[in-house]
C-alpha cells in the first residue's frame, strides 16, 4: 500500500516572496519553482493570482490575490479546527 503524500502548505509570505523573484527579479517561473522547491503548477498559480488574472473566476467573481485568498481562507480553517 502507498502513502499518499501530504500537500506542503506555504506561508503568505513565503508565497509572495516567490512571486516576486518571478515578477520584479525576472526568474522564469521554471528557474524560480527549482531554485524554492516548489512545483512548477503551485508556482504558476501564485503568479496568476498575483497577477489578477485567475481563469477560474467568472465574470461576476473578481480573481483574488494571495492576500485576499488568505484572508478569506483564515475563518474556515478555524472553524474547520474547533470542530471535535
């Protein structure tokens, strides 16, 4: 039986700080997702984001970026964890 790996979870800043090698730096998303470790899917999500430019969100749902992701998110997890 295979253990199915746990997704690593990324600080905000740590997220944005990755970002910003991609946007401000001028690293590939490639050369920066190698450099942090991190896959090159989780990373290109975070650009898009950052960007703005999010292709699930719909007309009438404005893209979030990771702030805004972060602090939605904030609540549910406590609620989620005060659950016995």
């Amino acid at each position: 039986m295979t253990k199915k790996q746990k997704r690593p979870n990324y600080t905000l800043e740590f997220k944005q700080d990755a970002v910003k090698l991609v946007l401000e730096k001028g690293y590939t998303i490639q050369h920066a997702a190698d450099s942090l470790g991190v896959s090159l899917s989780a990373l290109s999500r975070w650009v898009r984001a950052e960007k703005g430019h999010e292709p699930k969100a719909t007309s009438s749902q404005a893209a979030l970026n990771l702030a805004e992701r972060k602090e939605l998110e904030e609540p549910r997890f406590r609620i989620i964890s005060a659950i016995p």
